[in-house]
C-alpha cells in the first residue's frame, strides 16, 4: 500500500502531468494575484478633466467625483470648516 502511496500520480492514459482542473486552477490563482495587485494600484487618487472641463477626481469611490474648477475653489476654501464639522460629528458619520 505504502509503494502506491509514493509513486508519481498517473492519468488513466499513463500520463503523469497536469489535469485540466489543476490548470484552471494555476490559471485562475495567478488572476487573483493580478486583481490583487490592480487594487493597491486603484487606491490611489489621480485627476483628469472631463470633457465638459470640469475636474475628475479618480480613487475615492467607484464613480468620480466632478466639480468644475470654481466650485472645487470654493470647496476647498471651505477645508477647515470641513474637517472642523467631520471632528464635531464624528460618532454619526459612517467611514470606509
């Protein structure tokens, strides 16, 4: 029992590679290694200007976030008062 235990896996043909399961299998582990790596890529935020002229910004949720220059101007005028707003309500702000 022990002998048959030890020897090389072999197919009904004799061969002794690879089933096409274990193919798949390599295939479809070596797809997550790459998905995988596409999201640390994905997590960051990049900028690009829409066909309307506006401002994109990539990388904060599925979906880009697009305001026109002005209004980014004002938003960002605003970043103290925003971030002072988001402290004073933190327990009821949801964050991912």
């Amino acid at each position: 029992m022990t002998e048959t235990m030890n020897r090389p896996a072999t197919r009904p043909n004799g061969a002794t590679g690879k089933t096409q399961a274990e193919k798949d299998l390599a295939a479809a582990l070596a797809k997550v290694a790459e998905l995988e790596a596409k999201l640390t890529v994905k997590n960051t935020i990049s900028f690009k200007v829409s066909e309307k002229g506006a401002v994109s910004v990539y990388g904060l949720q599925r979906m880009p976030v697009t305001l026109y220059a002005e209004q980014f101007i004002r938003l960002l005028e605003k970043a103290d008062d925003i971030k002072g707003f988001i402290r004073a309500n933190k327990s009821a702000l949801s964050f991912k």
